[in-house]
C-alpha cells in the first residue's frame, strides 16, 4: 500500500511542477533556438542572429573579444560575417541542453565553419568550435543572454588526462 501511495505521489508531483513537466517541450524550444542560430549564421543575417539574443546578452568570440548588449554584438556580428565567415558555411553539431531552472538551460554544441578569411587576410580552411549558450525564458520565448565560442584544437593535451 505504502509503494502505490509513493507511487501517486511521485506522479502526481511529475504532472504538476512545471519543470519536470515542460522539460521535453522546453528542450525541444531550446534545439530550435541552436538549429535558429546555425540558419542564420549561415545566412550571414546579423538581424536574424540577434533575434535570437536577450537585448542585454553578452558575447565572447573565439577570438576572446567580449561584445555586450545589442549595439555591440550588432557591430561585431555583422562585421565577421561582412568580412571573416563572408563565405563561410556553418554545421551544428551534437547539442547538450542542461536545465538549470525552469527558465534557465544550457546548451553546449559543436559549430563546425568550413573556409573563412581571418582579419590579417589569411584564408583558413575552417575550424572545430564548440560553443556555450545560457538561455533564459522570457514571456514564454528561450532567447540567449550569454554565448561563448571555444576553438576545439585537437592536437592540444588535457593534462588532466594524462
């Protein structure tokens, strides 16, 4: 008797708390806003990209240039792809979305960029990047507050590994 009244207990707690309930539905709303992101990198649109960001978000580059708010991600965004990913086209990879509250995730993906243009004009054949998102839920929208994008250098050791 004691198992069954656990039982409807954890069901019922399953089917009432909005964060264990809405968490398919919010993972799946989360991998679009990642799938959103790589079609509008690869349209090269600033606009759409920051449709996709909180007006006060921050953005670190791989680079390690710190863009914060609107005005200074439009700037850096729309002048890398005016002139570094011009021609670049872009893969998501793998994603992992984490849930840290119920209108909070982490999303942590790969971003693969064939053939782009550094500033000094050097043609690079592409990279390997893995890119953190914190994302929060706004009237009911994921959109990004932070972004981070990490160059993945294979032939780099983890110590830790070792």
């Amino acid at each position: 008797m004691n198992k069954i009244v656990v039982g409807l207990v954890m069901l019922a707690m399953t089917v009432t708390n909005p964060a264990i309930a809405n968490t398919a539905n919010d993972e799946q709303a989360v991998r679009k806003v990642i799938a959103d992101y790589g079609d509008a990198w690869n349209k090269h649109d600033p606009d759409a990209i920051l449709a996709l960001f909180t007006d006060d978000a921050d953005w670190v580059n791989v680079a390690g240039s710190w863009w914060h708010g609107q005005a200074e991600h439009r700037r850096g965004t729309t002048w890398v792809h005016e002139h570094v990913f011009k021609n670049a086209h872009g893969h998501i990879g793998a994603v992992v979305v984490r849930f840290s509250t119920q209108d909070t995730a982490v999303a942590i993906f790969t971003h693969d960029v064939e053939n782009f243009v550094l500033p000094d004009g050097t043609r690079n054949p592409g990279g390997n990047h893995r890119l953190s998102f914190f994302l929060v839920k706004h009237e009911g929208r994921w959109l990004i507050t932070s972004g981070q994008n990490t160059e993945i250098k294979p032939e780099a050791l983890d110590p830790s590994k070792q």
